[in-house]
C-alpha cells in the first residue's frame, strides 16, 4: 500500500465532505459492478465478480459427509478465503494470512447465521439427504485477485452469485438400510438441484471519513477510515451480521444510523446484483 | 483492447469493434509488421553492418528479440522498443515522484523507473530562493521542503556512473504538488512533447503529464516556487487542524478535476495515447452530452470516446492527404 | 454448469417445522429458566482482580460464572526491526484456550479470530500514538470456558492494560447478548450459546459512550437491534462500574 501525502489526503477527505469523491462518485453510489458465472468448471458453482480495480472469484463445491453428531438435521458450510499474491505482493507467504482470516470470519458472520443456523443465508437443513446420516458439505472458497477496497462486499456478492450458479447432483437413496448402516447413496450426473439463493444477504461496508460515511471505497479511501461498518442485509431488509473494523470508537447513534443507511443502499444493491447474475446466466448459456 | 473490461451490451459491442477496425485501418501502414514478441526474429539485411540495441539477442546468427514491442532503426542502430514496460528515463524528461525516503542531503523518489530516482538537496532551488552553499542547518529542515510519501514534480538531470537517476527542481514549475489527485497510467501513453506543464485556465486546473506515466490533476497554483509560503502553511495545518475544512477545494473546481481525471481513465482503458488536445475533447464531449462525471466511466461513455477518436483520426489523415 | 441441459432445476424447499428445540425451552416461551436461575436481563455477578502474574508489566483475572479469564501485559517494548517504521505504537493481541477450558479436551491453540476481535475491540482504546516505535503484547488464556468468552477476555484484557500504566481513553466494557426465540438473553453460558438463534456482542468505552466493536450473528429486525444495544449499552456501563472498583480497591491497597 503506497503511502498519500498530506496533500492528496486532504484532497479526498474534502471529496468525501463535498459528496464528490476522486472518481466522480456520490458518497452512497457504487463503482460499476460486473458479475461472470460458471468460471470455474471443476466446481459445482463459481463466480467471478469486478468492482472497479477489485476483483474477486468465488466458488462452490459439494462433498457428501456426514452431519455432526450434535446438529444431525443439518449439512456443514464452510467459507475461506484466500488472498492470492497476485494481487499485491505483501500477500506473499504469510502475509495475507491476518487479511484472510479476518475476511473468512466476517463472511461466516454474515453468511451463516446464528449457532442454531437462524437467519442464515443459505439454509443448511436443505443440505441433508438422510437425516443423521448424509448431507451435503459445502465448501465455499473465496480468491482475491487484485484488490482495490472493499474485498467484504465484493466477495459476498461473488459468493451469492456463485450459489445462485451452483447446482448440486440429485441423490437417490436406496430405500431399505438398517438404521444403524450408512445408507447407500447414488449420485445422478443428470439432474441437478438448484439453492434458493433468494435469502442470502448481500454485504454494504460503510467507511467512514471524518463527519461522513460511504459506501465501496477504494483502497486510497480506505487508508483514510477512522473506521468501518460491514453490514449484512437480506432482501427482507433484516440485519443478518454486522463487523466494525478500524478502532475509533462511534456513538451508538451513529451506527443506528448507518445501520438504516446500510438497509436502504442494500435495496439498490440488491437489485443491481440479482439483475447482473441473471444476465451473467444468460450469457453463460448463450456460448 | 487490452485491459478493457466493459460490460458491453450487443451494439455497444459491435459500434467499439467498428472504432477500432477503423482506427487500425488507420495505423496499419505504418507499423503492422514492425511489431514484435519475444523471440520473433528480427528482419535485418546481414549484409550491412548492424549495431544490436536494447531489446535484441542473437541466437545462431539470427537477430532476435528479447522483448516484446515495435522495432526502431536509427542509422546502424537496430533497437526494440517495449511497449509495455516500466519507465525509461531520459534527460530532460517531465517526471511526477512520490518521495519514499528523506536520507542526508538527498530524497529518493519513486517514479516507475526500475530503481528510485534521486532528488539532491544541492539540485533544488531552496525556499529562500538565494543561491548559496547548504548549509548543515539545511540539511536538517529537509523535511519541511518534502516530506515522505509527497508527490514531486521534477525533471531528469542525468545518470550517474553507477546507472542511478538523479533528478533537478531548478525552476519555478518544479516542486510539491499539493491539492489534487494522482493517476498512474501506462508510461508508453505519454508521449514526449514541447509541453508537459498545462494550465487549464478555463478550469483553473493544474495538469502535469509526467512522463513516467504519473499524471498530476490538481488546482492551479500561482507561484509554485513560493515554498517559504508553503513552510509557512503546513505550520498553519500542523497547528489549526480544524482550519483545514475551510481550506479544501471549492466543489465546481474539483468537479473540473474529476471529469478530467475520468476523460484520462476512460483513454488508457481504451489504449489511446494521453495528451492535452484528446483530452480536452473527451472532456467537452462528456459535458456537452451532459454525461455525469460517474458516468464517464461506463460502457457507453467508452464507445462514444472511441468513436470519436476513430471520427478524428480519419478527418486528419484525409486532410493530410 | 448449474443448469446441466436436460434437467430442469428444482429447487431444494427448505424444512420447515422440524427443527428440534433443545430441553432448556421447557415449555413455551415466557416458562423456562435459565440453566443457572437468573433472569434474562440479568448478568452474572463479575469478578475482577489486577495483579495476577508478577512477571508481566500487567494483568488481571476475571471470573463470571464458570468463566475465568487470565489476562497478562508485556510492554511497552521497543519494536522488532523487521517491522516496517511506524510513528504509533503497535497493538499484538494473542487469545489462548488452555487444553481443560471446555467440556472435550481440546487442542489448546491459539483462537485467531479471538484475537483478532480482541485486537479492534482495544486499540481504538489505547493512546497508541503515545508510544511511537514500540509494541504492546497482550496475551490472554482462557482457563475455563463458561459462555461469552471474548466479552469476559476483552474486559479483563481493558484492565489489565490499566494495571500496566498504558495511556488509555477510558476501560473497555464488553457484553454479550444472544437471541433465543423470542427473547434477549444477557451474558449467556455456553448451554445458552449453542441454542443461540443469534447473538450480538457491543465493547463500549463507557465513560465516553463510544462502541469501540460490535458484531451482530443471526437475523435481526431494527426494534431488536435497539432494543439489544440499549441492553448492551446499560450493561456495560454497570460492568465498566465494577472494573473501576477493582482498579481502585488496587490503587488502595498499594498505597496502604
């Protein structure tokens, strides 16, 4: 990350305070987003999505497991993501591991639900096949290629398209197994079973720069936050995570506040996503 | 269309393809066989005598290039020219840096060049304007002239013996530019020319096309060289932190800054050649079609650009013909 | 690849109806209690004690319930050289599980994303600018896990800095909240925990009304989200409360 001078620093946060920032953007407008699907043909799922300079693949893939002994009505989910030094040379070794770690569980919060799996994007009593005994696990892997801020809500939306393109073999069971035996399962090539992807959350990280927030800041935006609120909205309008990032403390007004900003940008979001997944789908079918 | 990513719906797709088979249809004359990648052989008469440039290796008698790009002769001198490289210095050059570190008596700046470039305390013009040895006394306020991560615009004076990049700010234009914003851009679209300093008056903007790619859009400063005024400014900042609100650019001038920094974004996404009179253009053409500043960087904004640039081109060769 | 031609793509209906509630919802809603008798809304009766590792510069022992928490300070200390300059100090937080904390034998390694949290919910407090150059260790050891671990470590880690005279705004008070059906239950046991429907937890500075870190799990509609932060909030200040006595009870006896 190349430092700024104090010149270019004022220059931005003045942007940010005259709603015009570097790129000509509103405080609440997005840069340009483009959605790619099927881009990884050896998963079940993939996605591969574009803000402005940041550009992050996701993709989905399914293993037959066996529910845990505590949740047995339940498939496991896992989400990690990667960042590759590609992108930037201070990923290299463990560079990117502090970055990934902190990405992996913010997307976990907001994806996954509570412990009980309430309120979760994707339900996981639809991953099992026979109760106690198999279910689906779903892997969900998240790659950085070249970063340019706001990695949460760019890989969010990559994971949400790459659901929305995953499809999952159809499993037959054979009918007559003793309780006890694992059931014997066939995996049909043929048919394919598609998520409802209509309650995954998108992700709407609100930075903030001195008086005022905005939304998918750049990196040179970024190193100006005192601090930043990633929250997680469904299409319903209900919260379903919420991670602040950077340490100056806020008042609990203001994140009341940025909280109902953050439901009311999503709406937007939302639409503006489900809108490039379809055509992403479209053309994917096309060629 | 390297590097171009653009959702293009249909005929966007297909008006950008027309633009650019005709602005190929343009050029192709001029260099289709002289580019290169690597290891394609280059065309040569053996007989003559030859002096192999940058660029070029011989494998078995043949000459050969070692990069990829277009194939220049000078006289003997057979060199080739990389298109997409870092920086190539050359003396007298325009050059925007980012200081990257105070050392004694000098700065390194960065400037996309393969090594940091050097900015000698001695090479400067000083704040006081006098002409006098440096004095120790200078040595240690180096920091209030520049300071670590400022961005300096400056000139190339020569190379040392050990190939290190030594640069001069001896001159009213040279100096920290503050108030504004920086774009990199691939150095190979800034070409060199009489002008890199250019004041837009009508805007009251600053626009300084380094030519190491590093592009300077910024408010218009008076005097440049007035850095006993500047001294004077950051101890004003240090001290009234609040007084900075006051003092941020006034929103019609960054809105000018802003659509001149997109008008350059959306030519080097589309691989055209930076320099004043294009961008200008692309500038009057997104504000007489009312096209928001945002905007500037969708799809349609980048078909309009090229097409006009198709338009323009051809309008020129047909009158130099 | 979703679409295979040939099949038409059903979509998988979510079970609705047969999720299993666990014993601790005796009845129906308002009945049951909680696995140790306390009212939602109310905490377990904390305690605070500095002073527990004579090695450190710093540290405090906390214990709510059957969580107990060491926290211990290292520092300030000069930076390694291999850290790029910084003109502020540096904050280096490290959580630990030891291998009897929980109910299974567990591994006893580090929890990254503990310290992680632990790290954001405390640097926005600490004067970091104040010790330029140098770095601050806090290292924090779960000794056994009893429900709402992070909040108990952050608030002991708060006083433990405290203990080492490191220049801060003001404690960091840390609550938990979790979700249960309908109901908010405050500072929940690890029984609570893992029925959870969601959960929020909100580190203040209390003193100066500031929320240094806020994480929300779980589907939250925005009269709960008021509703639990309003919770959090006067949790916290009362928490904030029993941390300073602690600190003062020290002072007290030092100066004796």
């Amino acid at each position: 990350m190349v430092g700024l001078s104090v010149g270019e620093k004022h220059f931005i946060q003045g942007g940010i305070a005259q709603d015009l920032r570097s790129d000509g953007r509103k405080r609440l407008t997005y840069r340009p987003i483009y959605v790619e699907t099927g881009v990884i043909p050896q998963a079940h799922g993939s996605a591969r999505v574009r803000l402005g300079a940041t550009d992050v693949i996701a993709s989905v893939k399914a293993e037959l497991g066996k529910p845990s002994a505590l949740q047995p009505d339940k498939g496991k989910i896992a989400i990690y993501v990667d960042c590759s030094p590609t992108a930037a040379p201070m990923f290299e070794g463990r560079g990117g591991e502090e970055l990934s770690t902190e990405l992996s569980v913010a997307l976990q919060r907001c994806l996954l639900g509570g412990k009980s799996g309430a309120g979760a994007g994707i339900d996981p009593t639809s991953l099992v096949v026979v109760e106690g005994k198999v279910c689906w696990d779903l892997y969900i892997d998240g790659l950085v290629i070249s970063s340019d801020g706001n990695l949460l809500d760019a890989l969010a939306a990559a994971i949400k398209a790459a659901l929305s393109n995953t499809g999952i073999p159809k499993v037959d069971v054979a009918a007559e197994t003793t309780s006890d035996e694992q059931p014997e399962v066939n995996i049909s090539d043929e048919e394919f079973l598609q998520f409802d992807t209509s309650g995954i959350p998108v992700i709407v990280t609100l930075t903030k720069v001195g008086r005022h927030y905005i939304v998918d800041a750049t990196s040179e935006e970024e190193s100006q936050m005192s601090s930043a609120v990633s929250i997680s909205v469904n299409r319903k309008g209900h919260i379903c995570g919420l991670t602040k990032r950077g340490g100056v403390g806020l008042d609990p007004s203001i994140i009341l506040d940025m909280i109902s900003v953050a439901k009311h940008v999503s709406e937007q979001l939302i639409n503006k996503l489900d809108s490039e997944i379809a055509a992403a789908e479209a053309s994917e079918e096309e060629s | 269309m390297r590097g171009l990513k653009l959702p293009l719906s249909q005929t966007q797709r297909v008006r950008l393809q027309r633009a650019f088979e005709k602005l190929q249809s343009l050029s192709a004359k001029a260099n289709s066989d002289a580019s290169l990648t690597v290891a394609d052989t280059i065309p040569v008469n053996y007989e003559d005598a030859f002096l192999k440039g940058h660029g070029t290796a011989d494998l078995n008698g043949e000459l050969v290039a070692t990069v990829c790009g277009v194939v220049e002769r000078v006289n003997n001198l057979v060199y080739v020219r990389a298109l997409r490289a870092r920086y190539k210095p050359e003396v007298g050059d325009v050059v925007v840096g980012r200081v990257v570190e105070v050392a004694q008596k000098r700065w390194r700046l960065e400037i996309n060049f393969s090594q940091d470039a050097v900015l000698m305390l001695s090479s400067m013009n000083m704040p006081d304007g006098i002409q006098r040895r440096r004095t120790a006394l200078d040595e240690l306020n180096m920091r209030s002239i520049f300071e670590e991560n400022d961005i300096v615009c400056a000139e190339v004076r020569n190379f040392q013996h050990d190939g290190s990049l030594q640069l001069q700010a001896r001159s009213q234009k040279y100096g920290k530019l503050e108030k504004g914003q920086l774009l990199i851009i691939d150095p190979y679209l800034v070409k060199k020319s009489k002008q890199h300093f250019h004041h837009l008056e009508q805007f009251g903007v600053d626009l300084i096309l380094g030519r190491n790619g590093y592009i300077w859009i910024g408010e218009h400063v008076e005097a440049r060289d007035s850095m006993v005024i500047d001294q004077a400014k950051n101890i004003e900042q240090s001290t009234v932190v609040e007084g900075i609100n006051q003092a941020y650019t006034p929103l019609e001038m960054r809105q000018n800054i802003c659509r001149i920094a997109n008008a350059i974004r959306v030519l080097t996404s589309l691989g055209f050649n930076v320099d004043l009179n294009l961008i200008m253009e692309t500038v009057e053409l997104s504000s007489s079609l009312k096209i928001d500043i945002h905007d500037m960087l969708g799809s349609e904004f980048h078909v309009l650009v090229a097409e006009m640039e198709a338009e323009r081109r051809s309008l020129t060769t047909k009158r130099k013909r | 690849m979703a679409a295979k031609p040939g099949s038409a793509p059903v979509t998988y209906s979510p079970n609705l109806g047969q999720k299993t509630r666990p014993p601790i919802f005796k009845d129906n809603d308002l009945d049951w209690v909680r696995p140790d008798g306390r009212g939602f809304h109310q905490c377990r009766p904390a305690f605070f004690r500095t002073g527990a590792v004579n090695s450190a510069s710093g540290s405090a022992y906390a214990e709510l319930g059957s969580t107990k928490v060491i926290v211990s300070v290292f520092g300030p200390r000069e930076s390694k050289k291999a850290m790029m300059y910084s003109d502020t100090g540096r904050l280096n937080c490290n959580v630990s599980y030891t291998t009897f904390a929980t109910p299974v034998r567990g591994q006893g390694s580090d929890h990254k994303e503990f310290s992680s949290m632990l790290h954001k919910a405390l640097e926005g407090a600490i004067m970091l600018e104040t010790f330029p150059k140098t770095t601050v260790d806090v290292f924090a050891l779960v000794l056994e896990s009893g429900g709402s671990d992070l909040p108990v470590v952050i608030s002991c880690a708060s006083l433990a800095l405290a203990d080492a005279g490191i220049m801060m705004y003001d404690l960091v008070a840390a609550v938990s909240v979790s979700c249960l059906g309908k109901n908010l239950v405050i500072d929940p046991v690890l029984e609570e925990e893992s029925y959870q429907d969601g959960s929020l937890m909100l580190t203040c500075m209390p003193s100066r009304y500031e929320v240094t870190q806020l994480t929300f799990t779980g589907e939250w509609s925005t009269p709960e989200i008021n509703e639990a932060m309003q919770l959090c909030l006067d949790a916290c200040n009362k928490l904030g409360k029993v941390m300073r006595t602690c600190l003062k009870e020290a002072a007290s006896a030092s100066q004796e």
